[in-house]
C-alpha cells in the first residue's frame, strides 16, 4: 500500500484508539497518529471533527472522511483497505457474525469495563458498590466470551479477525486494572477457553508490539 498517503488517527493513552492501531497495523496502512490531551478533547478544534469529544477520529486523505467511534473506524477501515481478508471472512453468515461481535465489544464490554476502570483508579470518592457492581459486570462479560469460544480458537471461523483483535485493549485492563488482585481466582481458573483466546490473540507480533508501545506511551 505503498502508494497510500497516511491516515491521521487522533487518539490518547486510553484502549480504544490502540485497537484502531491494531488494525492499521495488521492490515499494512500508513498512518500518523496526532496525540490529543485528555483536557483538549472537549474543545476546539478537536471537537470541530469530533463533536461528541471523545477518541479515536480518523482523517483518511484518500477517501476524504473524517470519521469517530471506534467500531465505526475498524468497519471502514476493513471494508476498505481489508481487499485480501487478513482480518476479515466475506461469506455468509460469518461476516455478519463478525459485526455481531464488533458492536458486542463495542456496547457489552467497552462501557461497563471503561467504568470499572474509572471506579477503580479515577474517581475522586471511594464507591465500593460502584466497584463492584462493575467488577462484577467485567467478569460476566468475561464468562460470555469463555462460553462462546467453547472448543474454538477464535471468534469466527479458524483465523484470527478484526472481532477479536477489537477486545485486546479492554481484556488488558481488565487483567491489569480491573480484577488485577484476584485475576487467577476469578479468570485464570474459571474461565480456561477466554484466557487461552487472550494469550492467543495477544501473542501475534504485532498486537504483542502494539501493547508494548501502548505500555510505553508511545
């Protein structure tokens, strides 16, 4: 994709601009990221291309579109750039299986891990019922993937896809934030078919290399 001009992707240190990294990277699209700061994104002029103020948001020079939410930029990006289905299955009816998965991430583990996250480190009170509440929706989330990847490898079909690689960032925070003290007695041993899907996934050189920046702050 040598003749491609690089996308910019606006992000921060938060998971969901690293999956869209993710899948720029697996797919081989030249991009260059523009750091926005927590305290910037509500404002002008980040938010005169992204009104809700909030990343990622992609502007990609060779279809002239400017476009935000997270899922919203992994189906662009694949539909447009994914020609030889790296990432990807066109049959029926996995591809739609794999939106399924896509919007489940984006609507069943996203927000309640964000919160959990936010709870955990970011408020300024000590809530514990809000803890738990969404430690316990973590975790929950959590045995929904171990059930759906009973006797499986991925997802959807035998390849690793875009579905997958789009839980990375927020099954990290939760092993590493969320349910850090009691990872082994609330995942590692009750939940064998999701931990073995995470240590897969996250084993790939790329996504493995991404962590490690994300990690460093670069």
């Amino acid at each position: 994709m040598s003749s491609l001009k690089p996308i910019t992707l606006y992000g921060h240190a938060g998971p969901n601009p690293w999956k869209v990294v993710m899948i720029l990277e697996e797919l081989g699209v030249p991009y260059e990221t523009e750091n926005v700061d927590f305290s910037a994104v509500k404002q002008e002029p980040y938010t005169l291309l992204n009104p809700n103020g909030r990343v990622p948001t992609i502007v990609d020079p060779n279809t002239n579109i400017t476009l935000w939410e997270s899922g919203a930029v992994i189906e662009y990006l694949v539909e447009t750039y994914d020609n030889e289905e790296r990432l990807s299955i066109s049959s029926f009816p996995e591809k739609h299986h794999l939106r399924q998965f896509l919007h489940f991430q984006g609507t069943g583990q996203g927000p309640y891990f964000g919160q959990a996250v936010w709870f955990a480190k970011y408020h300024p009170e000590d809530l514990p019922s809000a803890k738990e509440r969404y430690v316990e929706q973590t975790v929950r989330v959590l045995s929904v993937l171990d059930k759906l990847l009973e006797g499986k490898e991925y997802l959807v079909g035998d390849k690793c896809t875009y579905a997958d690689i789009a839980f990375v960032n927020w099954n990290a925070a939760a092993e590493n934030v969320i349910l850090k003290p009691d990872w082994d007695e609330k995942v590692e041993k009750k939940y064998p078919n999701f931990v073995a899907w995470h240590r897969r996934v996250t084993e790939r050189p790329i996504i493995k290399d991404v962590l490690q920046r994300q990690a460093a702050g670069r």
